[in-house]
C-alpha cells in the first residue's frame, strides 16, 4: 500500500489488516514493513516451503539495505543463483529463495533478475534510494497480483480481499469488465471486476514513483504495464529458429526439459504431491515425479457419481501402473451444493469456470496429506490439445473459399452476433462465416455470450487479444495463432486463476513443471506435425509418456476436467439459480437485461440444452455480487 501523509502507526495497522486477508494463502508466518516518510507499507502472509526458519521471514531487506521485498511464489532456480552470486561476494545468512531474490536484484537490476529466475511469483519490490514501488509478475501468469485506488492510496495483494480491507476501496462494478466475464468465463487481464483495479498482466512490470502515482499512466492498465518477458514475441522467434531433428530427438529434447521441470518443482521442505486425472498431461508429471521419487508419490483425483465426467477409474489405473500412493474422492451434486456458497468468498473477482468445484474439492483432499502438489496445466495450449482448435481451422478453411466482401457482409448481419448461434442452425453457420480471421473464428469456439454488450447495462466490450483478427501476425501459422491467444489469456486467467485460488484457499502450492519457461519456448519451436499427427493431437508429449505407460493407458480420448453443470442446474442447485435470477432483485440492481435473463432461465428449464454455459457466469457474479455488497455492508 502507498498512501503518503498518514502516520506510521495507522499505515502499520491498515497493511496488517489487508495482510490478514491472504491469511490462507500464508498461515505459517506474517509480517509487516513501514517507511512513513515515504508513505509506503508492505505486508506479507508467509506459507513456509524452503528454509522454514525464521531467516525466511517477509517483507524481508536486501543486505545493503536498498530493496524491500513481498513475494509471493517460488524460484525453482535459486540454488544455481545462490551460487552465482556467491562467486561475487554475496552471503547469505539463510536458505530462502527470497534472500536470493533480493541478492539477484541488488547485482543485477530487476529486470535481468527476473530473466534469470525460472519460477512463479508476485512481487512488490520497494527500491528506498529511487523511492519507487515495483511490482511485478511471472512469465506465464501463476501468481496473481491486482493493483488499484482506494481513495488516493494506491493498494495491492496477492487477491481483491486485501484491497477491500482499505478503508477508502469503495469501487464500483466495471460494466465493460463484467460483458468479458459473460463472454469468456473470466475477466481477462489487465481488466478486473471493479472500476480503478487491474490485474498485472503475466511477464509484466509496473514501476511506481510519486509522479507515475499522481499521474495518468497509473490509471491506464495498458499503458502503464511494460513487459519482461512477451509471449508473443517469444514465439515468433521460437518459430523463426525452430527445431532441428526428427521425432526420436525431439521426444529426447523434451522428456530431458519436462525431466528437469518437474525435478525442480519436487524441491521443498514439506511433503509434495499430484493431482491425477488418468489424461496426458497429469500423467506425465506423475511419471516424472514418481520416476525421480524413491518413495512412492501422493497422488489425488477426483471423480462425479453417475456422470461421464468422471475420470477417476482412469486415473486409479495409471496410479496403480505408477506405484503412486493414490487417493480418490467421489462427489455429487448434493456435495457440489456444499461448495458453491465457499466460491464467491474464494475467488474475490466473479469467475465461472465450472470445474472450480471439483478443484476445490480436490485441493481441500490434498492439503490434508500435502503442502505442494503438481499439476498438468499447459499441455493442451502447448501441443495442440483441444478439439476446438482442429473445429476451428477446418470452419476457418471453409470460410475462406468466400470472397472477402461477402463475409464482412455476413459478419453485420444480426444473426451472426446472436446468442441463438449457442444453440446451431443459420446463426451458426452466420458466425462463422462472417469472420476476417483464424481469430475471429476462434473468438466464436470459445464464447459463451457472442454478445454479451447487449445484455449487460450501460456496457461496451472492452478489445483482447481474443478480438483480434491474427493474434499472432504471422502468415500460415493460424494453429499457432490460436495457442498463443489460450496462452495469454485462457491459460492464466481462466486455468491458473482457478487452481491458485481453490489450493491457497487451503493453504496448498500448486506447481506447473508444462509451463517451465524452457518447455514452453521448446514447444513453440516446434513444427505442428510434431503436436497434430494424423487424428493424435499431443503427439510428441504422448510419445514421452510412452516411455512410463502402455499404449492403451496413452491412447485414450480427452475428458477434461469439467463437472456435469447443466445436470446440477436442474437438481440440486436449481433453488439456489433460481434464487439469483429473481426479476425483480435483477431489476433493481440494474446490470443486467433482466428480461432477457428471465427468458432464457425459462428456456433452459423447458429443455434448451445450451443455455447453462450462459447461467452459469451470470449466476457466478450474482452470487459474488451478493458478497460484495455483504462485505461492504450495501
């Protein structure tokens, strides 16, 4: 927090209470730095991972005295570092990843340091001779880190709680930021759900001095953020440079750099485990791990009674084949009920990717073994995983044998912006042929409202990397172009955003070894027949994984890890919907066309398959709408 002319007792107090907000995600150790005269306080809640001593203790100061440091996250890398800088006279007093943070920093500048360090973090670096506040944020976006204005103060945490704990963070909801919640699931970054917040975006940089705070450049989440590290980039050169070999040395290449990741991610002080669905990517991490483990790894999966999203037989027999130390937990929708109230208080910003619940579930059933769990996120964006990409280039195949002209003609038709092209038919088929780009068409594959504008009062969509026509600007590379747009906003936003809020909620650190800097520019050098092969889609990572798996325990069809919403909306939580949509509560709040949202509740309990994906986030941001205003006491 940054709020010049208050004394330091009251900025001691106001940093303590937004601190004790993230008390779940750090239960282990708290504390507190304050410079009054310069109108800044840090505070940190510790989870202890490496070096549980005292010596690990934040906000924590660099040994000259310069820097003072709140991170949230791990440096995977930090023993390499560690030594490093010890070659050029640092010591170390412990074994903290922090103090070699801060002594990266204090060598070699925030940003080289930050390209040196191969982990996930948050961080809040305050610099006491330039007297200017940095934050800053991973590659891929693991971490989060909101920032904003309450009042005149500029606050920022790990999650929105700590900034509602300030006094004067009266913020409204963002109407623009509440239409892309409707469209995509999620708020994308830099955008958030209340008006003066943003989210920093994933491999960014935000520095702030007195002038930068006072001035526009802080209130303009564009503008202001700057870039360490830039996916897009980054894989235009990985695609200018690619790699040199055949399938044998590339299948080499990556079990060495997967090997690495997930051996690296496997160091800690605490006990450390797996979530396991039985699909590829979970499995892979849990044949590394178990691979490098001389005991048998923990290993957790979820599954749903009488449903076919229930993946865990699978997971149980690659579990078995393994020698994991496996544990499952079966749930239904009566259990799913239990969770729904927790979720509005866990996720702080409405977010309506149905599969938090059994994520939540799932990490509460870890925590009880574990400290540290890994995961499998990163494989699909990274090696052509999902269906929807193959639907996409052959509706984008076809759309372009349309002269030009013809489909900008299509795209303003009403139809094709309707939400009828949910449900199939002509609208569909309007969406899809109206479009300019691979962009466009996928923009289509993974909407849920296709105009969400319309529906939500006073609101206009704001542009993201999803509204462009070629995310990546590259000819010829549209499969490509897809991966990257899922890599800079689907994946951290949607993906990562679910499984760091569900595991800190209880404490629990998740860990990506896919999304290791190294396998990500790895998997972008490499050509698409090395992902899509045939029907096989992952076909190199699948060609890893056979070398711990038989055929048959690699050659199944993708599941996903969903839960069976539309079933649950007409059982057991169909009060509870019912409830949220009111008309008149709807009406009175005045964000939404609560006609039209009484209309399609109506459908959808007639027999309209499709309109749970449009409930679901509606009923998402009502159910946090109410907590916000229960926070606040509105």
């Amino acid at each position: 927090m940054a709020q010049p002319r208050l004394h330091g007792d009251v900025l001691a107090a106001r940093a303590r209470e937004m601190g004790g907000a993230l008390v779940h995600r750090g239960p282990d150790d708290a504390g507190t730095w304050v410079d009054a005269q310069a109108g800044i306080a840090l505070a940190h809640q510790r989870l202890s991972i490496l070096d549980l001593s005292p010596l690990g203790h934040q906000p924590m100061e660099s040994a000259d005295g310069r820097y003072v440091l709140a991170y949230n996250g791990e440096v995977y890398n930090f023993a390499p570092l560690r030594a490093a800088l010890a070659a050029v006279g640092h010591r170390f007093r412990g074994h903290s990843d922090t103090e070699v943070l801060l002594a990266a920093v204090a060598e070699w500048g925030i940003e080289d340091a930050l390209q040196r360090c191969n982990g996930m973090f948050a961080i809040a670096l305050w610099d006491r001779r330039e007297r200017c506040l940095w934050l800053a944020r991973d590659r891929v976006g693991k971490k989060p880190l909101y920032y904003g204005w309450a009042g005149d103060a500029l606050v920022f945490g790990s999650e929105l709680k700590a900034l509602w704990r300030h006094p004067d963070f009266d913020n409204g909801v963002d109407r623009d930021a509440l239409a892309l919640l409707l469209r995509f699931n999620y708020i994308p970054a830099p955008y958030c759900i209340h008006e003066r917040a943003f989210k920093l975006m994933p491999g960014s940089l935000l520095r702030l001095d007195a002038a930068a705070a006072a001035g526009a450049a802080a209130h303009d989440p564009q503008r202001a953020q700057q870039r360490w590290w830039d996916p897009r980039e980054r894989m235009r050169k990985a695609i200018a440079t690619p790699f040199v070999g055949g399938d044998g040395e590339a299948a080499a290449a990556l079990d060495a750099v997967l090997r690495d990741a997930v051996g690296l991610r496997m160091v800690a002080d605490v006990p450390v485990g797996v979530f396991l669905s039985g699909g590829t990517d979970s499995s892979t991490v849990a044949a590394l791990m178990q691979a490098q483990s001389a005991e048998p790894v923990r290993s957790f999966t979820i599954g749903f009674r009488g449903s076919d999203h229930d993946e865990a037989p699978l997971a149980r027999e690659v579990a078995d084949y393994l020698g994991t130390a496996h544990t499952e937990f079966e749930v239904d929708g009566a259990d799913a009920l239990a969770v729904v109230p927790q979720l509005p208080a866990m996720f702080d910003e409405p977010f309506a990717d149905a599969s938090q619940i059994p994520t939540a579930m799932v990490s509460r059933l870890a925590r009880q073994e574990v400290t540290v769990v890994l995961s499998g996120d990163g494989g699909d964006e990274l090696f052509f995983g999902y269906g929807r990409y193959q639907r996409a280039l052959r509706n984008w195949r076809m759309a372009r044998t349309l002269p030009r002209l013809l489909r900008h003609g299509l795209a303003r038709l009403p139809g094709a912006r309707g939400e009828s092209a949910r449900t199939g038919g002509v609208a569909t088929l309007l969406a899809e042929s109206g479009v300019q780009g691979i962009g466009d068409v996928y923009r289509n594959r993974v909407s849920r409202w296709r105009n969400p504008a319309a529906v939500v009062t006073g609101a206009r969509e704001p542009q993201t990397i999803y509204h462009e026509a070629d995310p990546l600007g590259l000819p010829g590379r549209e499969a490509e172009a897809m991966m990257l747009a899922d890599f800079m906003a689907y994946l951290p936003d949607d993906l990562l955003c679910k499984v760091d809020r569900t595991s800190m909620a209880v404490g629990l650190e998740a860990r990506a070894p896919l999304l290791d800097w190294r396998v990500v520019e790895l998997a972008w050098s490499l050509p698409q027949h090395m992902k899509l092969r045939g029907d096989t889609s992952k076909y190199l990572l699948k060609r890893v994984l056979r070398g711990y798996l038989p055929d048959a325990m690699v050659d199944r069809p993708k599941r996903g890890f969903g839960a069976p919403v539309g079933q649950w909306l007409r059982g057991d939580l169909e009060q509870w919907a019912g409830d949220l949509l009111h008309p008149a509560d709807m009406r009175r709040e005045g964000l939404f066309d609560a006609d039209r949202m009484s209309a399609i509740w109506r459908d959808f309990r007639g027999g309209q398959r499709k309109w749970h994906t449009h409930l679901w986030n509606v009923l998402m941001f009502q159910a946090w709408h109410r907590h916000w205003r229960d926070c606040r006491g509105l």
